[in-house]
C-alpha cells in the first residue's frame, strides 16, 4: 500500500510532537476500543433479557460449565468468570432453584462442590448460544469478512503487547 507524503500544511509530528501525539492516538484508541465494547454489551444484556429472560452473568457462567462438561469447582469456575466466590455462590444458588445447574461432591476432595450444568441448563444455553451467536454476527455485519479478520488480529497483537508489558498471559 502507498503512503503518502505528508503535506506541507500537515507535516509528520517529531520528536516530543510525536511522542504526544502517540499518546493521544493510544488514548483514542482505548476510548474507541470502551465505547465499541461497552455498546455491544449493552444491546447483547438487553436482547439476552428480553428473550430469555436472563442476565449476561447467567449466560457466561453457562458458558463456562458448557465448556467443561465434566463441570468446574466453584473456586476454578471464579478464576474463568474473574469474579468473586461469593458471585459464584449466587449465580449458583439462582441458577440451581431453575434445574439448570447441579452441585456434586468432589471425588478428591468432600469438601470440594463440582458444579455441572443439567440437561436442562444444557439444553436451555444451547438455545441461547446460537442465538447469541447470531446477535453477535448482526451487529458486526457492517464489517466485511477481511476487516473481521483483521481488527481480530490486530486486537490478538494488542493483547500479547499488553501481556508483555503487563506479565499476564496473553
């Protein structure tokens, strides 16, 4: 691709210039990056609700036990969800009086609880799921297929840069 020359009215930033300049793109940038994030949660929280009555927590926690059919122990289902135990408790106390999940006894360990979702909870997320699936796929349609793959990358690079400067995994 062909870059331009910088015009004589707009000359390339230099020096400290630059370096503010960069500053304020990446500032842009995270702004754009929140704004995107937090309208598409939105209009997906609003449509999970309306059609199924359900909140995203709910559906991520079924995410996560769907995943793991052999099912998760609360501590570890916290760490996929980044929430607290106590988040957990409740979703599972909620989810468990709708039959959609189960608790058992860990086999290693009594004091552990395994959480698994039912047949039920499994039947009612996939439904939820192709829909979601759906929503997703809608409200990014105004992107063509090579500009999805590319913003998907561009975001995967970001995340290792940040994992590197950070010291998180990726």
């Amino acid at each position: 691709m062909p870059v331009n020359p910088p015009s004589a009215r707009h000359p390339e930033p230099s020096g400290t210039d630059a370096r503010a300049a960069g500053e304020r793109d990446a500032l842009k940038l995270w702004l754009r990056l929140l704004a995107c994030s937090t309208q598409l949660e939105t209009e997906v929280r609003r449509r999970l609700r309306a059609r199924f009555q359900v909140t995203l927590s709910r559906f991520d926690y079924m995410a996560q036990l769907y995943r793991y059919p052999e099912g998760l122990r609360m501590n570890e289902l916290s760490r996929h969800l980044m929430v607290t135990g106590g988040n957990v408790t409740g979703l599972t106390d909620e989810l468990e009086k709708l039959g959609w999940v189960q608790r058992h006894t860990a086999a290693a360990d009594r004091r552990a609880c395994v959480l698994t979702l039912t047949a039920q909870g499994r039947n009612r997320f996939e439904g939820m799921a192709r829909e979601h699936e759906a929503w997703v796929t809608e409200l990014l349609g105004g992107l063509r297929a090579a500009e999805l793959r590319m913003l998907h990358d561009l975001l995967g690079r970001l995340r290792e840069t940040v994992a590197l400067r950070t010291g998180e995994p990726p």
